[in-house]
C-alpha cells in the first residue's frame, strides 16, 4: 500500500504559479529566495528524486546569452576561423594587397617571411583560443547547472566529459608554451616587397632542414589539433554538441549520402575561402595598424617592416590623430571580420539552391504543376489513363469522379466543366449511370490550360505524382509496385492493407467560417481603423485588428479574387435548384441585402471558407482521404456488412480538437460554435 499527497504533488505547480520569472529571485512562500520555475524544472527535479521541486537550472541572461551562444556552437565557430586563417595564408602571396604585405612570402608549400611567421602565431592564436574556450565552459557550466551538482541528471555534464575538457584545455596551453619557446619571428625588409633575392632570402627558408626546423612545433600542434577535434566532435562521441544521437543510429546510414554531403560542405568551405581571398582581403588594402598607422606592436608580431604614422612615437599613442587612426582600421577591420565570419550563410543558400534544383530536375519537380501537358483519360488508350488504371486499379474512374465532384463542390470548375472532365474518362458524374456506358464519341484530350489555375495546377499535380508511384525514387527507389495488390481497385487488394490513419487538427478560436457579418462588412471607413473589443473607445484599450479595407466588403474583395469561380458557384447553385436566377451580380447582391435563403448563406459562406484562411478549409481537406477511400469497392464492400459504422471509420477519421468550444465570450466565440455546428451538419456521413 502507498499513499499519494496530493498538495505536495501539486507543490511544483503552486510555485511555478507564484513566481515563473527564471531571471530574477523572488522571496518564496517557505521564505527562501529563488529563481522562477518551468516546467523542465519540475520534471527534473523528479528524475533527481528530491525530496521537493526547486530549481535546477540556471538560464542564461544578458552576457551568458552571448557565451551560451558561443560554447554550443563553438566547433563550427572554430571551423570558420580556421578557413579565415587558411584565406590569409593564400591571400599573402597572390599580389592583391600591398606588395610588402602579399609577393615575395614564397610558395604555400614553401613558406618564407609573414607566411612562416603567420603559421607560428596562428598556431600561437589557435592554443590560446582553445584554452579559454575550454575553461569557460567549464566555468559555466558549473555555474548553469550548479544547483543540480552532485544529484542525478541526465543533462549534466559527468566526470568523464569534464575531464577530457580539462585535458583538451591543457594540453591547448603545453602546445602553446612549446611553440612559443620554439618560435623564430623574422622582420620582413621592406626591398623585400618589390624583390625575392639578395637579403629578400629568408635564412628560415634557406633549406628544407630549416625551414622544418622552424615550422616542427606548429605542425605537430596543428596535426594533433585536428586529431583531437576529430574524436571529440565524431557522431560516436559527442561532447562538443549534446544531444546528438548515438552510434547505434548510424549503422545503417547511406555512406554515400554522407560523403556526398561532406563533399558539399567542404565545397562551401572552399568557396568562402575563394571569396575572402579575392574580394574581401583586398578591399582592406593598406588599412592596417603598421601601414596606417606606424603601431610597432603589428611590426615585431607579424614581421613587417617599421613604417612611419601618427602612432609611431610612444608620446603619441593618445594624440587625437592617432586614436582617429587606430579608430578607423578597428572598424574597417571588424567589418570584414565579421563579414568573413558570416560569408557561409549565404554561401550555404548559394549551394542550397544549385544542389536543390539538381535534386529537384532529378525527381522531376520542374515540371510539377506544369498545365501545358494534355492529359489523356481515354480508358486503354490515354497515357494518363493507362497509368491511372496501373496505380487506382481497374475501377480508377471511380477515384476520378469522385475528385471531379470535389471540385465541382468546392467551385473551382463550372458544371459544364466537370461533366466534360468526367466524360474524357468515360464516367458521369451521376453515381447512378455505370461506368463505361459515357458516348466515348466525345472522349478528347484535357487541356488544363482552359481551365481555372486552382484546378488545373492540382489536378497537373495528380497526374505528375503517378509518375513517382510507378517509378519510386529517392529513399523509395528500389520499392515495386505490384497494381494487383497495391492498387486500391485491384484484383487482389485487400482493405486491411490500408494503414488506418487519424488528423488531429487543433484550433483556439481561429474563425472556422468567416461569418455572414464578417463578409459583408469591410466597406466602411472605420471598418479599415483597429477594432475595440468592448465596443468603448478610450485611450490604452486593446484593439483588434481592422475587419476590412474601407472600400470593399469582404466578400467582393474575395470575389475580385477569384471571379470565375464565384460564378462557378451560382452556376452550380442554378444547376441544383438551389436558386432561381443565373446571375452572379444578383447573388451577391441578395446576399449583401440579407434576402438569401439562410441554406444559400451557408453556400456561400463555405465558398468563402475555401478562399480564406479559416479552419473549415484544413478540416474539409482532411475528410479528402476518407472520402477517397469511400470511392473503393472493395472498402465500400467491407462496410457493407458493417452498417453501424461509418465509410470507412476503420481506415481514418478527423479530429477538430477546438479548445474553445462551448466556451462563453472572450474566450470562447458562439459563431464559431455555430461553424462547428454547421460543418457537422454538412458532412455527416465523413
């Protein structure tokens, strides 16, 4: 027997609805001060097993933001400077910049001068960068997840993982000791920018012996960098990026995708690399502290030769021309800086788009709602058609009525429109007449292009995804597709071979049909101002967004929209009976007047829904697949002997998760009540 309290379950709700800030201590009611809980707070506290909720993490604020921002990304970060320092490399011997600074610093395989020097420093650079990464983040660490040391939890950082970031911290500071005890920095003449030879020899360079006898401590550093940065940021061992999955979900991954990918990163690496080389480098051309402004500190570091300027008498450093000198080459400086740091985004959506419209043009995406291609239904002889029968099976006319009759309910195409898609495949739109019994002398070619853009592009769209069907590619490719069994009127195609298939649609208290009222507002001039909830003006009320334009209604603004389709509904409407005059200026003109029966109000209502961005609209869409199942024989069969359920309830069903509803105002909206009401009513039968 065990005994649950629930007040003490409850405690962590409690002080979450006391105090939620996490940014500022607040005296709590068992009278110690804390920072506001969440909900993760809550949950860890459980996997911890503490006796109480308190909080456990500590979120970053104001500075910690930047350095949490930094230490999560601080691999591709360091990525980044490495192709930056890569760049300055070649950049120094292209003859772009100014001569001292870019000819005559030998070969990249054979460095001589600022490119020996640059290799020493970079190193030099590279250890203390690491040593200060790795020291921070374990300060930080320590200091984020602090209340939750010594407990156990799966988010924090463990022994081992601390002490591979010490040793990486250490060894960071060795490499730098040896290399800078090591290093041999040589001042490069200035005769050595216009000549190679003479005293323009670097003694460092003379010879191969020597030239590694300079260069052995910072390659060995740079070997074993990479090493280490290698192991510690591989899949099977991630501690630079937490979270990522193990190993175990890389076992089956296709190697070739992987090295393909790794090729087109390492392409958008070189590109940035081409960029700042040419371009970026060059554009700084003498802007610098040693040529502009004579600092000694740029001269002994990189090996240039002394140059005179504002700043090159220490009784000047604080002069205003050389704080105006100094000022300036910062922020010329930083902003290439910074524009290198961030040239890999939009060399990212440079290589996004080229290696997008490669895949697309291989999965034959070009085309995807291209109207112009005919398409031809005539049943054993049409392309369109003989394909339609290999992937919807011998009764695929069913399947093609019943998407024509959407259409034509939904007003996207006129009734003569849909008869005349319906009799290209030989069918009638009347579920009574058998299929195949249509006058095939009037069987022809489709021609999209005549027909409204909505209809035409997703019906282009139909017709090219048989193509995928029948010839599977991407992660499909290789999957047969067998039209006796997988085909939904196939010969041998059985119902329980349909997965079932559940929508969950939430909604808050999102218009679900814009209402009559709605529609036929919007041409005052204060419907275009902000709306006031309560009905009273004031200064600092709340306000609700405009209802309309100031011009037009709603309606007439959707109807300049989509003019045809607004006939194609009076026509539809004429056709049934529904209404006693065929023109589209006197329905709206009964409608905006209030003289529609209130049946024809809901007509047009949900014509608007299908127009607008309204829940409706997601919610008819989703009754699509069951109504496209319910088109199968061999499903309606299964129903059949099953009148107590719906076609096809096993197979699929729709959620309107409306969590509002029945709710009075403000929270709830009775018109959207009314919405919900009247979409149930409907379609009862989906």
């Amino acid at each position: 027997l065990f005994a649950i309290n629930f007040e003490q379950l409850q405690d962590g709700l409690d002080q979450m609805s006391f105090h939620t800030n996490p940014y500022v201590r607040k005296k709590m009611k068992d009278g110690k001060f804390m920072r506001g809980l969440n909900f993760d707070d809550i949950n860890e506290s459980g996997i911890q097993c503490r006796p109480g909720v308190t909080k456990t993490f500590r979120e970053a604020v104001s500075l910690c933001v930047v350095i949490d921002g930094v230490l999560c990304y601080r691999g591709p970060l360091v990525m980044k400077l490495w192709t930056m320092m890569i760049a300055l490399y070649i950049y120094m011997g292209t003859g772009n910049g100014q001569d001292i600074t870019t000819l005559n610093n030998g070969e990249w395989w054979w460095p001589e001068w600022l490119r020996l020097n640059f290799l020493q420093w970079s190193a030099l650079a590279d250890a203390m960068l690491w040593v200060c990464l790795e020291l921070l983040f374990l300060v930080y660490k320590a200091w984020q997840r602090g209340p939750s040391l010594c407990w156990r939890s799966p988010g924090l950082l463990t022994m081992v993982a601390a002490l591979e970031h010490l040793l990486n911290a250490c060894f960071s500071a060795g490499g730098f000791l040896w290399v800078y005890s090591q290093a041999n920095f040589m001042r490069k003449p200035m005769v050595c920018g216009q000549s190679d030879t003479g005293v323009c020899d670097d003694p460092r360079a003379a010879t191969l012996d020597t030239m590694m006898q300079t260069l052995q401590p910072c390659i060995c550093y740079w070997v074993a960098r990479i090493v280490i940065f290698i192991i510690m940021t591989r899949r099977k061992f991630p501690i630079f990026i937490r979270g990522r999955p193990d190993k175990r979900r890389f076992k089956d991954s296709n190697i070739q995708q992987e090295l393909l990918a790794n090729f087109v990163w390492v392409s958008i690496l070189m590109s940035c690399i081409f960029v700042e080389v040419q371009f970026l480098f060059p554009s700084t051309r003498g802007i610098d502290f040693n040529t502009l402004c004579g600092l000694k500190f740029q001269q002994s570091i990189f090996g240039l030769p002394q140059q005179v300027g504002p700043c090159s008498e220490a009784s000047n450093v604080l002069s205003s021309d050389c704080v105006s000198c100094l000022s300036a080459v910062v922020v010329a400086q930083s902003l290439i800086f910074l524009t290198c740091l961030v040239d890999i985004y939009f060399m990212f959506y440079i290589y996004a788009a080229i290696v997008g419209s490669i895949m697309g043009s291989n999965r034959h995406l070009n085309n995807l709602k291209n109207t112009s291609v005919p398409i031809d239904l005539r049943p054993g002889v049409g392309k369109e058609a003989k394909l339609f029968e290999e992937t919807f099976g011998p009764h695929w006319q069913y399947v093609w009525r019943a998407m024509v009759k959407q259409l034509l309910e939904e007003s996207y195409i006129s009734p003569r429109q849909a008869d005349s898609l319906a009799g290209a495949a030989r069918c009638s739109l009347d579920e009574h007449v058998a299929v195949g019994q249509k006058d095939s002398k009037r069987e022809k070619a489709i021609n999209l292009k005549k027909f409204p853009d909505v209809a035409s592009e997703r019906l282009a769209f139909f017709f090219h995804s048989l193509m995928w069907i029948k010839f599977p590619s991407g992660p499909a490719r290789g999957m047969k597709f067998n039209s006796e069994t997988d085909a939904l009127t196939g010969k041998d195609f059985d119902h329980g071979s349909v997965p079932s298939l559940t929508m969950i649609i939430p909604a808050y208290n999102e218009a679900v049909v814009p209402s009559a009222e709605f529609l036929r507002s919007g041409a005052l001039r204060e419907d275009a101002m902000n709306q006031n909830p309560d009905n009273q003006k004031g200064v600092g009320d709340l306000t609700n967004p405009p209802v309309g334009d100031g011009i037009n209604s709603n309606i007439g603004f959707i109807i300049s929209q989509f003019p045809d389709e607004w006939i194609f509904l009076t026509e539809r409407l004429f056709s049934e009976g529904k209404i006693e005059n065929n023109s589209s200026h006197m329905l709206y003109k009964q409608f905006m007047h209030c003289t529609l029966r209130p049946e024809m109000v809901g007509e047009v209502r949900l014509w608007a829904m299908f127009r607008t961005q309204s829940v409706g609209k997601t919610v008819v869409g989703a009754l699509q697949y069951g109504r496209a199942l319910a088109t199968v024989p061999k499903i309606r069969q299964y129903y059949q002997t099953r009148p107590e359920k719906r076609i096809p309830e096993d197979h699929c069903e729709v959620i309107l998760a409306h969590q509002t509803y029945g709710q009075d105002a403000p929270e709830g909206d009775p018109e959207n009540d009314d919405a919900v009401r009247m979409l149930m009513a409907r379609y009862p039968m989906d």
